[in-house]
C-alpha cells in the first residue's frame, strides 16, 4: 500500500507509507540530475555515495555508475569523512533539497503531498531513513529520517523559501 488514511481527533491526515509507484519519485534511487559539491550527479543516491568521503577516486568511481545501488555498495566501501555519524542527516538534507529544486517537475509533484504524513516504509531493515515493516520491525517503527526530511524540504518549496543553510 502507498497511502493510507490516519485520522488526527477528527482530522483525516492521508499516509503515504512507501515510496513506489506514483510516489517512486521520492525515492533517492529515481533518476532526478542532483548537484551537489560542484557536480551534477545522477541520482540523489549517487549524491549521497559521494558525500561520505573525501577519497576524489570513489567520487569519481560513484559519478561514473549508471545504477543508484552500485554507488550506494561504494559508497558504504568509501573511507567515511570525519564525523559522517554527525553530519549525514544534514548532509541528506541538503541533497534532497538540491535534487527537488534542480527538478521542478519533481518538486512540484512533492508539494502537492501537503498535508500528507511522508513514510519511508521498507521491508530491508531500515529503521533510521525509512520504517521497516517486516515481522520483526512492525511493532518498533522506525526514525523515519527521510520521510522527515522531505516533509521539511516540501514545506521549505510550498513557502518558497531559499535552500537550508542559504541565508
């Protein structure tokens, strides 16, 4: 399921609880041009690969990969930069934005979720960027970084404001 109604008090709030299908485009795998560091990157996956380290050679090796999942497997390879456990949901941040103002046909499908509870719902295990639904997660739901990061980076585009960190 993709969305689900939930209810506030009285208030319906609608649910999408995974990134597939009309919502695929949410997903860091969707093939969306991102800049980042002074590079336009194929996927926001890509973009992300690459943040986590300083190594120009695996940058590189991550720019020059057709698939999201092969710069993912790299980029979990990589040296990490110092304090990447601190500054990933940031660095994220700052990439999803990019990828969503870089492509406005994008954004502008973002923005029509308003007032849609974002889930980055998963059976992979991933409780920090997502919410695993598998036997053994469903009962612990998950931090949700993602789905909380584009319910930011939506809110930010729906107020046309400037990108986080561009004051």
């Amino acid at each position: 399921m993709t969305s689900s109604p939930w209810t506030l008090g009285h208030l319906p709030i609608l649910v999408i609880d995974a990134f597939v299908e009309e919502h695929e485009y949410m997903s860091n795998l969707w093939p969306a041009p991102t800049p980042y560091r002074g590079r336009v990157f194929p996927t926001s996956e890509h973009a992300y690969a690459a943040a986590k380290t300083d190594d120009h050679e695996v940058v590189d090796r991550i720019a020059a990969t057709s698939g999201a999942a092969e710069a993912k497997k790299i980029g979990r390879e990589a040296p990490l930069v110092a304090n990447w456990d601190r500054r990933k949901y940031a660095v994220m941040e700052s990439i999803v934005e990019a990828k969503f103002r870089n492509n406005p046909d994008l954004a502008a499908k973002l923005t029509d979720t308003r007032g849609s509870l974002l889930v980055e719902g998963n059976i992979w295990h991933d409780q920090i960027w997502g919410s695993c639904s598998c036997p053994r997660h469903r009962d612990t739901p998950g931090d949700n970084a993602l789905g909380v990061i584009l319910m930011a980076v939506r809110l930010r585009l729906s107020a046309g404001s400037q990108p986080s960190g561009a004051r």
